[in-house]
C-alpha cells in the first residue's frame, strides 16, 4: 500500500474539518474536482465537496463542483464567503482546474465571478479565465477535439 501526503490548499483557517480528509481519492482524482466553500470573515469552511457524475437517466453528464457550491452559497446569501475549486493528481498535489463554460456562465449570472478561486503554485488565482473549454463530458459526448 503507496502512503499518499496530501496536500491541501493554503488558508488561514481557525478550525480544520475533520472529515476534509475523505476528498481525496486515488481513483478519482484524474477527474473530478474538489471545492471548498470558505469564510473569510470567520476563517472558517463552511461546506466541502466534489463534482459527482450522474446516472444515465440524467440529462446532464454530471454536477461540477463549481454549481453545487454556487447553490450552497445562493441559499445563504453571505458575500463574506470565496469558493476555492481544484484538483489532485496521483501523488496528493494539488493542480488547478478552471471553470468550464457552463460553470462560467451560471457564475456571471449569480455575479459570483469574483469570488471562484483555485490554486497554481501555491498561490490563489482568479478560476474564471477569458477562453473557458467545454467540459470533458461534452467533449466526449460531442466527439470534439481540442
């Protein structure tokens, strides 16, 4: 059995989760991304979670991670709160993972686009970039091509 150090991102928390650890998983890391929803107030997470993919009766492939915390975030309505989105790769690292166009576009809709985060270098940068990409699910759906 490989021992995995799990890198998390880098807050000022005053108070860690303990179930935080059950985030990541080597057999799912390649795909789906990780979300943290965090005060920065109260320097505190609030909720945490990953995209999910759904059933082949669903009209959609799967629920990003930038939606379900965009609908946590609309329910409680504090504009104190950030969403940090990544990914891990096989080793525990973090690696970034920018919002796809859909995602981009609920973001602008809610006005959430200044608050959507994710980490490159250890560093915190804006997720929301000019170009977004299709979703991988669509890209496979569609046989489209980068």
């Amino acid at each position: 059995m490989k021992i995995i150090n799990i890198e998390y991102p880098n807050l000022q928390l005053k108070t860690i989760h303990p179930k935080l650890n059950n985030l990541y998983s080597v057999d799912n890391c390649a795909v789906a991304v990780n979300y943290i929803i965090y005060d920065k107030k109260k320097k505190t997470i609030l909720n945490f979670g990953s995209s999910r993919p759904c059933g082949c009766n669903h009209h959609k492939s799967s629920i990003h991670a930038e939606q379900n915390a965009i609908n946590y975030c609309r329910k409680n309505k504090n504009r104190n709160l950030e969403i940090y989105i990544w990914r891990w790769d096989k080793c525990g690292n973090i690696k970034k993972a920018n919002c796809c166009i859909s995602c981009t576009k609920l973001a602008k809709k809610y006005g959430y686009e200044k608050y959507i985060f994710t980490f490159e270098n250890n560093e915190k940068k804006c997720a929301i970039i000019d170009k977004p990409e299709l979703s991988l699910a669509y890209k496979i759906k569609y046989g489209l091509k980068d």
